[in-house]
C-alpha cells in the first residue's frame, strides 16, 4: 500500500466523462442515421453528438493529464 | 405519469455510474488503514478536492428538484439561497472561523463543543445532529425512490435498496475518502447532466431576456425576475417576504447555521491538508455555489415560460388536482434530451442523492464513532477498533435510513416536519458557535441552556403553526405569508432566543480560565495567518473577489 500512490480524483472524473461522453456520441451517430419515431424538442440541433463531444474532450483532457 | 422513457444506452450510463462508484470504492479500500484516513480523508486534500466536496456535500438531488420547483412557484427570489443565503456565510467560515476549528485538530464540531465548553453540551449536540442526519438521509432516500418511481416507472423497493447497498458498500470501504471522491464525480455529472437543460431552453426560447421579458408580460401583479426591488412591498414579490425576512432569517441565521456548524458541509474542510487549504475550502466553494443558479434557477423560469405557451404543449404534472413543482426538471429533461443524454440526465440525479446520502452517513458514522460511542460508551476504545465501529455505524447507519425510509412512505406528512428540522438544530447551534468563538466569558452552562431552549423554542414555534396555536402573521410581522417566509423568521426567533438565554446564564455561572481557551477564541487566539505570503495568495484576496461576484450579480438582478 505504502509504495502504491493513490490516483487523484482528477483521474476517475476524466474517465467517467470519457466513457459516458463517448456513449453519448455513438448514440448520436446511431440517431442520425436511424432518426426515433419520436423525437425531443430541438433534435435538429443534434445536442448528443456536441455535448457528448464536449464531455470527451474535457474527460480526456482531465484523464491525459493526470494519467501518470 | 411517467415522464421520462430510457432506452438501452441509458441504462448503459446508469449501469456505468454503478460500477464506478463501487470500483472507487474497492481502489480507496487500500489507502484506507487508519481511523484518520476513514474520518478525515488522511487530512491530505487539496483546497480544491475539498471545496468542490465542500459545496457537493449540499448539492442534492433533492435540492435540485426542490429549487428548479421552487423558482417555478416563486420566481428569482429562491436565487437567494445560492447569493445572500449561503455566499457571506461560506466567507465568513472560511476567513474567521475556519482557523479555530483546524487549528485545534477536532474531529467534528460537537468536539468543538467540548473543547470550548463541556462534555454535556458536546453530547447534546452530538445526540441532535446523529438523529437529524438519520432522518434527513432516511427521508432523501423516501424522497429518491418518490421521484424514480413518479418519473421514470421504478420500483420503489428496488430503487432504495439499490441505492442504499451501494451507498453502504463504497463509504463502509473507505469513509469520508470515497464519500468525497463520488462527491466530485457527481459535481461534474450535475454540470454536464443539467446545465445542457438551461442551454437549450434559452436556445428554443430565444435569449435570457426573451426569458424576463416573457414571465413580466405574463406576471404583472407579482415580480418573478427581481432579487430587491419588490422586497419592501412583501405583496409585490412571490414569495410574499420583506427584505429584513431575507437578511436575518436566511442571510443570517439559516445560512450562517448551515454553512458554518453543519458537520455534514464542515466535515470536507477538515479533510484539507494544510490551514490554508482548509481556510480556501469554502472560499473556493463559494465561486462554484454563486454559478448553480445559471442551472437551477434558470430552468425554473424557462419552466414557467414554457407553461405559460400553450403552443409549447409543457405543463407541469398534478397530484390529485394539486401542481407537482418538483416535476419542472424532469420534464424539462425529457422534453430537450435524447436516449444516451436523457441517461445521463438521470445519472446525475441519481448522483446527487447517492452522493447525498453518502455525505450523511459520513457525518454520522464520524459523529456516532467519536462524540457518542467514545465520549460516553467506551472511552478506552484504540484506534483499530474506532476504525472498525466507523464502518460497522455506517452499515447500521444506512439500516436505519431504510428504516427512517420505510416510516416516511407510510407517513408522508413528516416529509413537511423534515423541512423544519435544520432550523431547529443549526439555527440555534449557530448562536452558541457564534458567541464561544468571539466571546470568551460565555459559559459552558450558558452555552448548554442556551442551545435547549433556542431548539426547544424553534420546534415549538413549529408546531405552533402546524397547530394552530401560533399565528403566523406574529412571527412574520407581516399581513401576506408563505411557508418560506415562516421558516425565515422562526430561525431568527430561534437563534436571539438561544443567544439571549446564553448571555443571560453566562453572565451567572462560572467561566472556563482564560489559558483553557487559546486557540478556541477570537482574541486569546494568536492572529498572524498566511501574512507571510503576499496578499493575491491569501484566502482573504479570494473572499474578497468573492464578495465584489456576489455584490455585481445582486445588482444585475436587482
């Protein structure tokens, strides 16, 4: 344990972003080819595939950052 | 009455949350093999982890839901809970109080109860603070399986047992340390969770002042997008409240009681590394809590926008011919958010209430271990095994909020008690902090009768209300009421009530030596904090800058 050192917090928040932006993304992707018989309001604007975006960006860049 | 439908990849993101938070859980298991790393996170955190953990702690679900409703039912006012009715507050800890609390290496603040008084009125307090954090985390519980079941069709059992397993299994692991990393996490999934919601109503709506503009057109009598200029006139605002309720009732005593002696918020200060970081801890946090209004109050108004559009097709659910506020952010999520974004919608909710839970039984498991089972039931306990009651009273913790959770669905109206109980326990509590860390002749007797009739007078005016007995216009000293407003004034009663009976006693029975009291009172206490770092490094500049945000918003939305 002694010459283990812990992860910072950073690390874990990075990853959790990266995982669930990332599925946000392809969820997006898969929507835009396969549009739902229902869909919500402002969907033309595509906000899976940019916030899933930005949330990747951010997670990864908090993730390479602390990484080691 | 379901509002929000989830598709594969939501149950995905949810199921991928689960498994973090457990995973971080087992890692923190190692770094976790002494009492101090269980309580206190190993006092090895940054200003920043234990800020963000510090203003997360209060962040809720519950809140969330609570505030988004509220602004719904009485406009930009309920945007003084995040400015005026936590900021100075926050400052104030971090600045003055802080170092008295660091620097004497407690535990919890009814330790600092009994060092700067006496063991009496450190178990008084111990004993109020354990029985409220099990209600309220047994009631958040009720109140989270309530919502998942309203909004999303689930089980209710399922859903709080799920939950409380979770909750049980990863702070049992490693204490305050896993309970602030989920903390974190569920900061950053509230943001990118929500936020978006504000986003896309300003987008579908136009612009924040189409936003004003259209509840003023709609709202004439009545001002939802003011924060001051009504409040001379309590009838001209939505919450029906007079600016001197607002200053004393929640700028002053509910706030500072909260922020400043609520172990629950205190407790992720205490895991700081140094003085300074834990004096940045609320400093830091303030920037971040002045920011949640751009999520919570902004959806209230594009909520009350929307509704007041027939061609929007919005409105908010009603139970039983009675409007469900508490519905406005959830329908807001499923009406802007796609599958994969309506999971993470939903993620970060059900991080807030974990994380809130989590935050509860820290506090309790801390506060059971150290100020009730070692001051009173084992005082020769080793640190092995206060490590070992730490976790064994967080697996009981939990039990006891399914129990807590249990009562509450089959008594819904204590849900309406819940609300009262931070004015019974922190309103008065922050009278005898306030006066023993500025005043040093006040007694340990003073201080003890001061805190039972200021909780006894505020659970009476309570009840008196509740019942009847008590107008409320006499508390208020005002012709128009509101529950908001009843709560404002009746911690301003509590508190002068509770200070009143302290000064009183102090001025008979007998003081604590001045020697026993350095470093617990301002003015015995030596003062020369950070001065040698240069002036943009101190918490002071921060607090500074602080208060001119806090000043500037104010006037913005006056």
């Amino acid at each position: 344990m002694a010459d283990q050192k812990m992860k910072p917090i950073w690390y874990f928040v990075g990853l959790i972003l990266m995982a669930m932006g990332g599925l946000i993304v392809l969820s997006g992707i898969y929507q835009l080819f396969n549009p739902p018989a229902v869909t919500t309001v402002l969907a033309q604007t595509h906000p899976d595939i940019w916030w899933g975006g930005i949330m990747m960006l951010f997670g990864g860049t908090m993730y390479l950052k602390t990484r080691k | 009455m379901q509002a929000i439908g989830l598709a594969p990849v939501d149950w995905i993101i949810i199921g991928v949350y689960f498994a973090f938070v457990l995973g971080i859980g087992m890692y923190l298991r190692k770094f976790t093999s002494s009492k101090e790393d269980f309580f206190l996170a190993g006092r090895k955190n940054s200003s920043w982890v234990a800020g963000i953990a510090f203003l997360s702690a209060n962040l809720g679900a519950l809140e969330l839901l609570g505030m988004t409703g509220n602004t719904f039912k009485y406009g930009m006012y309920v945007a003084h809970f995040y400015w005026i009715g936590a900021i100075p507050a926050m400052l104030f800890l971090g600045v003055y109080m802080m170092p008295f609390y660091y620097s004497s290496k407690i535990n919890s603040i009814p330790g600092y109860l009994k060092l700067r008084f006496d063991e009496k009125t450190r178990v008084l307090n111990g004993i109020s603070f354990a029985i409220m954090t099990l209600l309220v985390s047994g009631i958040n519980l009720y109140a989270m399986a309530l919502v998942l079941h309203t909004f999303l069709g689930w089980n209710w059992d399922y859903s709080m047992w799920a939950s409380a397993i979770t909750v049980a299994l990863y702070v049992a692991l490693s204490g305050l340390m896993s309970a602030i990393f989920t903390e974190i996490i569920q900061f950053f999934l509230i943001w990118f969770g929500l936020f978006l919601v504000s986003i896309l109503g300003i987008i579908e709506i136009g612009s924040l002042k189409e936003i004003i503009t259209r509840i003023n057109e709609v709202s004439t009598q009545v001002s939802f997008t003011t924060l001051w200029s009504t409040s001379s006139d309590p009838t001209k605002n939505g919450m029906f409240i007079h600016w001197s309720g607002i200053v004393l009732g929640l700028g002053f005593v509910l706030s500072f009681g909260y922020w400043t002696t609520d172990f629950l918020v205190v407790q992720r200060a205490f895991s700081a590394k140094d003085l300074r970081a834990a004096r940045m801890t609320p400093i830091l946090a303030s920037f971040f809590k002045m920011a949640l209004p751009f999520i919570v109050i902004l959806a209230g108004l594009i909520a009350i926008v929307l509704s007041d559009d027939p061609r929007s097709g919005f409105a908010l659910l009603h139970d039983g011919g009675t409007v469900n506020y508490d519905s406005a952010l959830p329908l807001l999520i499923a009406r802007y958010y796609p599958s994969g974004l309506a999971g993470l919608g939903v993620t970060a909710l059900l991080a807030g209430f974990m994380a809130g839970q989590a935050g509860n039984i820290s506090a309790f498991n801390t506060v059971w271990t150290y100020d009730i089972y070692k001051s009173v039931l084992n005082r020769n306990a080793t640190d092995a095994h206060l490590l070992w009651m730490g976790r064994v009273s967080t697996i009981v913790g939990v039990v006891l909020s399914l129990v807590t959770a249990y009562w509450a669905k089959s008594f819904p109206s204590i849900m309406d008690y819940m609300q009262a109980i931070f004015s019974w326990v922190n309103a008065p509590l922050f009278a005898t902090m306030l006066l023993g860390m500025f005043l040093w002749w006040i007694t340990p007797n003073g201080a003890f009768w001061g805190l039972v009739t200021g909780m006894l007078s505020s659970f009476l005016m309570y009840m008196g209300v509740k019942f009847h007995w008590l107008a409320e216009s006499v508390m208020t000293m005002s012709g128009v009421q509101s529950d908001m407003a009843t709560n404002f004034w009746r911690a301003w009663w509590a508190w002068l009530i509770c200070a009143s009976v302290t000064i009183t006693v102090s001025t008979f029975t007998k003081k604590k030596p001045k020697e026993e009291l350095v470093g617990l009172v301002k003015g015995l206490t030596e003062e020369n904090l950070d001065r040698h770092l240069p002036f943009v490094r101190r918490p002071e500049f921060y607090a500074l800058i602080s208060l001119i945000v806090l000043i500037v918003l104010n006037i913005l939305f006056w």
